[in-house]
C-alpha cells in the first residue's frame, strides 16, 4: 500500500527512482510521482495511473540530478489523480515530500495552515505536511520536520527534501515501515526490502520514532527527542534480488505457487531437529500449552483463513479454546484477554495496521504473543514475544499463495507441537503426524504438476460466469473461505463460501442452473455428508466440481468436475487442496485477462486501518 523510494548517491537519480517504484508496484498503487534535486529546482513529475505512464511522461523531462525520492500512491485522501499524486510541496515549493499512511488530525492543521494564508493543491492529507514544514522551515530540514512530526497524529513514513538543502534528504517513521539501503557512495530509501535488493544487501530498518538524515556518504537516525542513536543495528538481507524477479513465469502468483514446496520444506526444516519438531528458537517455552488456558488467533484476510482452519485442528487435538478474529473487529471491541492468553498473530508483511493494532491491544492486558510473519524486523516481529518465521522468500504477487501455505504449515507444527505435550495423545501418533508432515512438499509438487491441465480446461468454463460458490465442512469450510477471496480478488468474479451445511438455511435459493458450485471435500471423516450437500446443489442445476481423496466412493453422475488429492492425513489434507484451488483463481484470472498481480483496489501490505 503506497511505495516510497529515495537515492541520494552519484548517479543520476531518475532511473533508479522509477526502477525502485517498479520493484514496490506489488504494493498496489494508483497513481506515481517522482521528484530529482536539479541545480536550480526541485523537478517533480507524476501521473495518474501505472508506472509505464509515468516513465513515458519522465522521459519527455531531462534529469540531471544526483537526489531524488518517489511514490505510488493508493488513494486515501481524494481520487486518484495527477493533482493528488505524490510528491506534494508548500505553497513556495522550498519543501518536497512523499509520504504513506494516513494524517489523521489532517483537516485541523489544514484549517489552521489556511487561516494563516496557506493555498492547497490537493485534497491530500500529505500537502497539509508540506505546507506545515514549511512554517517551521529555518535552513534546518530534520529540525522542521522533527518539529512537524510533533503536530500530526496518524500514521506515516516520510521522505522529505528541501530545495535549499541539495545533499539530504530526511526520511520518518511512525506505524508505516521504511528501510534504508547502504552503499558505497550512495544510499538509497524504501518502504520494502525488495525496492533495492539489486544494489545492496545491507540495510538500516528504521524504527517507530525514529528520523533519519541521509547523505550519499553517511546516515544518522535521530529518536523524535533529538539523540542521535548510536551503533543502530544493520539488517543483512539473505534474499537474492533473484527471488524477487518472475525467472520465466508469466506471473508472480504463478511462481509463488509453483515456490511452494520448497518454501513449505524450508520452514519444516527450520524447525525440525533430529527428526522432531522443536519451536523453541521461536521463543516458545518447551511445555508452552501448560501456559495458556485459551488462544486468540488474530489476523486478516488470507492470514485470517489460516487461522480459522487452525482453531478446527488446535480444539480438536489440543483441546484448548481457540477464539479466532478479524484484527479489524478484535481492535474495536473488549475481547477477554489475559495473561493466560497466547494470542497467535499472523502476517505476512508483518505491517498490518489492524493486525498490529491488534497486538499492541492484546500485550497491554497481559497476553504472550506470537506472531507468525514471513518478514523479520517487521513492526509485528519486533513487537512480538515470541515469532515463527514463515520463510516463504518474498511474496511479491498481491495474492497471498505462498506465504498462506506456510502459515497453515506453521500451525500444523504448533499442532503437533502441542501433541506432544499431551498425555492422553501417544508418542506414536505424534511420530505418524510429523511424519505425514514431512511428505507434505513433495505431494504438493506432484499435485501443481499432474493438476495444472485439468485446472485449465475447468477455469475455461468459467471465466463468464458470474457467481461460483465453494462449500466445505470443517477445515474444508475455510479453505472455501480462502478459495472464493483467491478467485474474487484476482478475476473480479463474484465467489462466496459457506459452510456446506448452511446452504439450505437461505444460500441455495441462489442456485440455479449452470451455476459453478466448488465443493471441497478432503476431508475424509466428513465426506459424506459434505457429498449430500453437493447432491443437493446438483439437483438444483449447479455445475459441481468435487475436490477429494483418491479413491473416495461417490455416485458420479452429481459430480461434472473432479479433482483427486493424494491421501494423506484429513487433518494436513487442506494444504493439499488449496493448491487446485489457487490454480483455479489464477487460470480463470488469466483467461479474464485481468492483472493478476496487481488486482484493482488491492495493496499488498495494508498499512492503515
Ligand atoms: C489476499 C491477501 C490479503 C492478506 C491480508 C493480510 O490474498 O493477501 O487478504 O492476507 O491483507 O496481510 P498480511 O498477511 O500481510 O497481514
């Protein structure tokens, strides 16, 4: 959500700028904008719509200039347009800034800056922090900005230059990440690690409250009262900018899905020793289910779905209450929440404003948490008791894949974690479960191959259609759940998921003929009657398409589609089955012809509220 980048070095600023924004447009963005410190001026160009816009508008301009910063912006504040894209100035345009994140107490300051004079351009919260600096602005950059940051309530990462002061440039940050990259006679600034990954591998992560003045041959980072941090830690990166690139596939979803075996074997081996599963480099205490009396999973979106499949199989094996929650509805209520509380956090970026929220709410009553997250140093690791690394490599494509598959991961190792700790729960069982564990990556590998075809040729019958429907029962009921966003997020096709058993309660009134119904049905236990809710659909006119074990026994004639799953454990069979599922919202996507990697609307990393 939103992409800031900056370069201050000895080489010219533009085209590393607009390569930067190129590498954060998984982001999600609607508009880009880039400003470059030239001899007399601050030169800024920004456009409207996708980057290749903006670069065909940059190479009608001459760039000279060695300093520069840059955004994509996702509205907030005002549509997306020229006029509101980034970066913004003051009145004088002495002061240039991008910035990400929301200005909370924006329309006070705005009336204040009015009263006194000030004209605005925009309908943006950003101006009105142009405007502000500049009030405070007495050849002293990081002063007025240090100062400006005192006013605004909010959240944000800032990049700041000044036309007066050619050789820095200021960067803040409060509840919206930022990263400084260091190199040799030059440094670069983002809001995320892959922006740069080409030209270094070393960088600063710059905390909450925390303002950094940034040269071409040194930085200094300052806390809000002015100390100058000494020793700030430096990040070593061991991403390769090769993991962030295509490498030959159409699209990154594409090759995120097809990462997950090896992604799922990486994280398996982490946190296996000597054949057992052992999560103590998380931070976990060996006999950590004897601590708790109850678990909140909190998180949202795909890494919500993760969570509602693990409070099935944690209740079930454990028998520990699991309450899981959206973060945006857990943060606004009074959820019972104590010191005998594990609250699993679970993100991907690690930067979700409400999942972070969430957290921050949780720790404050007395809660532990953990917190499952594919990015170290993120807001969320650092605020975390304990953390799992989810080791996925970077998940550039808007829809998770990858990085879901080694959250459900991650939760079957905390399961069979937790096995072990219980009495009534044999050592053999145990040993069977983290057995069947281990298969997990080669059969997803065989399963993307001998699918991938037969996925094709049903996606093809559905791109024109309107609604598709996915039902499960029990984890299957939220691998629907994670079907039906997949597919909604990336075709636009109108998907919903119910409990298979609910349909009858007001749901199947909406199905008629040729009406696409997906039913997940891998888990054994309960087939059959997941099986009599598809006959149900089937003799309303619905097209079905069955996912299930090989060998299941069934009458075909209620099944037009099937897919088959190796067998495996019905409690592990749901990563099994999100792979045809995942498949499906990408073909059909790609036959909608829309862009699969950057759906409309959608940010990868949501950072506001
Ligand atoms: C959907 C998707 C989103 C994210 C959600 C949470 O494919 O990716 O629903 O899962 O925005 O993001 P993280 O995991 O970064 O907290």
């Amino acid at each position: 959500m939103c992409g800031i980048v900056g370069y201050i070095g000895d080489k010219k600023a533009a085209p590393i700028l607009l390569a930067g924004l190129k590498k954060l447009e998984y982001r999600g963005y609607d508009s880009a904008g880039i400003a470059v410190q030239e001899k007399k001026a601050v030169k800024i160009v920004k456009k409207e719509g996708k980057l290749d816009k903006l670069k065909s508008r940059t190479e009608e301009e001459v760039f000279y200039g060695r300093t520069g910063i840059g955004h994509t912006r996702w509205a907030t504040h005002g549509r997306p347009s020229d006029i509101n894209s980034h970066p913004h100035t003051d009145s004088f345009s002495e002061i240039v800034i991008v910035h990400n994140g929301i200005i909370e107490n924006f329309r006070e300051l705005k009336e204040e800056l009015s009263a006194a004079g000030h004209q605005f351009k925009s309908e943006t919260d950003t101006e009105v922090v142009a405007h502000l600096i500049s009030t405070y602005y007495d050849d002293d950059l990081r002063t007025a900005v240090n100062k400006t940051v005192e006013r605004l309530e909010g959240s944000f990462a800032l990049a700041v230059m000044s036309r007066q002061e050619k050789d820095k440039i200021i960067a803040v940050r409060k509840d919206s990440p930022l990263i400084i990259g260091l190199g040799e006679n030059e440094n670069f600034l983002a809001s995320d690690i892959p922006a740069y990954l080409e030209h270094t591998d070393n960088f600063y992560i710059l905390e909450d409250g925390e303002i950094a003045d940034i040269r071409k041959d040194k930085v200094n980072i300052y806390k809000f009262n002015g100390d100058l941090i000494v020793n700030k830690n430096k990040t070593k990166i061991s991403w390769d900018a090769e993991m962030a690139e295509k490498q030959g596939y159409q699209h990154f979803m594409l090759k995120e899905i097809h990462e997950q075996p090896e992604s799922l074997k990486r994280l398996l081996e982490d946190n296996l020793n000597g054949g057992q599963i052992d999560l103590t480099a998380s931070g976990l205490a060996e006999d950590w289910l004897d601590n708790y009396d109850k678990i909140h999973i909190v998180a949202c979106g795909t890494a919500y779905h993760s969570g509602a499949l693990a409070k099935y199989l944690l209740e079930d094996k454990l028998r520990i209450p699991v309450e899981v929650e959206v973060a945006s509805e857990y943060r606004y209520r009074n959820p019972i929440v104590d010191a005998g509380t594990l609250m699993i956090v679970v993100s991907q970026s690690g930067e979700t404003a409400d999942t972070l929220a969430a957290l921050r709410l949780a720790k404050k009553k007395g809660a532990s948490v953990l917190a499952l997250t594919n990015s170290r140093d993120s807001s969320i690791a650092r605020e975390s008791d304990m953390v799992i690394y989810l080791k996925a490599g970077p998940e550039i494509a808007v829809a998770s894949t990858k990085a879901y598959t080694n959250m459900v991961a991650a939760f079957y190792l905390l399961l069979v974690d937790g096995m072990r700790q219980r009495d009534n729960i044999s050592d053999q069982i145990t040993a069977e479960y983290t057995s069947d564990l281990i298969k997990l990556p080669e059969m997803i590998r065989k399963l993307s191959e001998q699918s991938k075809e037969q996925i094709q040729a049903i996606a093809n019958n559905y791109e024109d259609k309107e609604n598709i429907f996915f039902i499960g029962r029990n984890t299957d009921y939220t691998l629907a759940l994670e079907g039906a966003l997949k597919l909604k997020e990336i075709s636009y096709i109108h998907a919903e998921a119910y409990p298979a058993g609910e349909l009858k309660h007001g749901t199947l009134a909406l199905i008629e003929e040729g009406v696409p119904v997906v039913a997940l049905g891998s888990r054994a236990d309960i087939f059959s009657k997941l099986f009599s809710n598809l006959k149900e659909v089937k003799a309303r006119g619905a097209e079905t398409l069955l996912i299930t074990e090989e060998n299941q026994k069934f009458e075909t004639e209620s099944v037009d589609h099937l897919i088959e799953l190796p067998i495996l454990n019905k409690d592990f069979a749901g990563l099994l089955a999100i792979i045809p599922l995942q498949l499906l919202a990408y073909y059909t996507a790609l036959n909608c012809g829309e862009d699969i990697d950057q759906p409309r609307n959608l940010a990868k990393s949501v950072t506001v509220e």
